[in-house]
C-alpha cells in the first residue's frame, strides 16, 4: 500500500470518534486539543500500527501548527447538531485565550 498519498483524518476519526462522543461531548478533551496537548492521541496513533513514524511526526506538527486539524478530525463523522456544539466551544475557547497556532503564528 502507498501511504503517501491517503488522508490520516479518515483513519483518525475511525479510531478515536466513537470514543471522544461516547458520553456526548467531551469539553475537557476540547480544551485539551485547544491548549495543544496531543500526547494522548500521538500514542494512540503510533502504538495503534497504521501509521509510519514519519505520518505520527507530520500529524504531530500539522496539530501543533493548526490544532483545530484534529478536532475537524474527529468531527467528520459527527452529527451536525454536535459538530456545531463542539465548534461554538472551541470559539469560546479562542475567546478566553488563542490556541497554539495562534500563539506560534504571533
């Protein structure tokens, strides 16, 4: 298989959706992704053996570059009513105080 070319969001969203939405929406875990703290999901995804270790580094800075990236992620399979719910809390947080991309492009 060529892994070069396939989109990891479809895989990430597979793997960690089901989980982040099992009790409705996960506030902490928004947060979380908002403040840039990714280890959890990096460990996931390099312990889980889809991905190279190449794919877990550019996931890692393509997270930290644009950490939305990952809530989008694991948004694409979200109801519409939830996916709206968890966007109004991330521009809540951008509000209280910006994310790591905006901290890094500043």
């Amino acid at each position: 298989m060529n892994t070069s070319h396939r989109d990891p969001s479809s895989y990430i969203s597979a793997m960690f959706s089901y989980e982040f939405f099992d009790n409705g929406v996960d506030y902490a875990s928004i947060e979380r992704i908002h403040r840039g703290e990714f280890d959890e999901w990096i460990s996931a995804l390099a312990g889980s053996g889809l991905f190279t270790n190449n794919e877990v580094r550019s996931m890692h800075q393509a997270w930290h570059l644009d950490p939305g990236t990952l809530l989008d992620a694991l948004l694409a399979d979200a109801d519409e009513v939830t996916a709206r719910r968890c966007q109004v809390i991330w521009a809540a947080l951008d509000q209280v105080s910006p994310s790591v991309a905006d901290t890094v492009r500043g």
